[in-house]
C-alpha cells in the first residue's frame, strides 16, 4: 500500500529484534492456499535485516477481497505516518474489499466507513474520494447527508466511534510496553519517556479529576 518502506523504521526494528525485543505477529491471509502479507512488511524486512529466517504469524484463511481490506485497514490503524495520497491509497484497497459492505452484504453508513479510517480523512474528503475514484460505490452514498443527519441527532443511536479508538488505542499501548521491554539504551529509553509523558498529557485534557491508577503498568 506504501510507496516504499522506512528505512530507518527498518534499522530502528532490526535492531531491536537483536536486543531481544518481540514483536507482535505479522497478519497473513492464505487466498487459495497462497500466502498475502496483509500488515507487516515493516516487521518482516527488519527480520531479514536482522538475518532471521523465521517471523512469527497470525495466519487466517480468506479472499482476496478480504486480504485487500485487510491491508487497507491495517496500515490505517498501526502507527506509521501516512501521507494523504497512501491514505488515499488504503482506502482503495478497502473498497476494493468490500469493506465498506457489512456482513450481511449491505452498505454501512458513510459515518462507520469514515471510521474506519481511524481520523485519517473527514467525511467531506471520503464522500469526494468515492465519487471521484469509486462512482459504483458512491450511488450507494447518495443518502450521505442523511446518514450524516442521523449520525449527529441526539435521538439516533449512532456508531460509537470513541469506544473502537479506545480500544485500538489501548492495543497499541500493551505493543509499546512489549517493545519497550527490548530497549535498552538509556537515550532511547528517554526520548521514549518523553513521548510517553506527551501522551500523558493529551489523555489528561478533559479529564481533570481523572488519576493515574496504582495499579497502572511502568513503563
């Protein structure tokens, strides 16, 4: 889906890995018995960086229209910078996929397909980029303004889009601390504090009788 991998990103895991850090598995998706790395290729290049032959693997079995959403998706929600055209670009792979039907086959409202690009796009640019890119698709949004009237009526039940981020935010957070367990290096270490501190910060906003847990994880 990228243009080209970061190749500092790349060192910064090899080396990693050679400290002893773990990684979380890539995703594979066996389509007619061929493998499709579908979120990884980060992972799997620093591994033959780091001269492992092996690299651990959630495999499942699907489509290939499965396996694009899949990528569309995962490079949506992991924490590599996108620049607006690779966004662009996943949300292709995932109306290629059909992600933008549900399981029952029918069109999820223009307010869950935005989500699911995790804050990547408004609704504005997603409803232009299926008009442009995607006109079958866009006949099926042609009710955009209602979906979005529904969406903000204090009546309607709506997605709830925070509780979906939470929830990815916090499986982000536990890949941090496993990753972290691998550092070493004072500086890097620090440097990490520092951006964790900011987090920190951001996550007090609006939450000013909120305290840290005793409990809560050291990182």
């Amino acid at each position: 889906m990228r243009k080209k991998l970061d190749a500092g990103r790349v060192k910064d895991y090899a080396a990693a890995l050679q400290r002893g850090a773990v990684f979380p598995p890539v995703q594979v998706v066996l389509v007619d018995g061929s493998p499709i790395l579908v979120d990884g290729w980060h992972r799997v290049a620093a591994h033959e960086r780091a001269g492992r032959e092996e690299v651990t693997a959630q495999i499942t079995s699907g489509t290939r229209e499965a396996a694009l959403a899949a990528a569309g998706l995962a490079n949506l929600r992991h924490g590599l910078p996108l620049k607006k055209r690779e966004v662009r670009r996943a949300f292709a792979l995932l109306i290629r996929g059909r992600g933008h039907l549900s399981a029952r086959g029918r069109r999820i409202p223009l307010r869950d397909l935005v989500d699911r690009l995790g804050g990547h796009a408004s609704l504005s640019t997603v409803h232009r980029w299926l008009q442009k890119d995607h006109p079958r698709v866009a006949v099926l949004y042609r009710s955009a303004r209602d979906d979005d009237r529904r969406a903000v009526s204090p009546n309607a039940p709506g997605p709830e889009p925070e509780a979906a981020r939470a929830k990815e935010t916090m499986a982000h957070l536990q890949r941090a601390q496993a990753n972290l367990r691998g550092i070493k290096d004072r500086q890097r270490r620090a440097e990490l504090l520092k951006a964790l501190q900011e987090i920190v910060r951001e996550a007090r906003k609006g939450a000013s009788k909120w305290k840290v847990p005793e409990e809560s994880p050291d990182f």
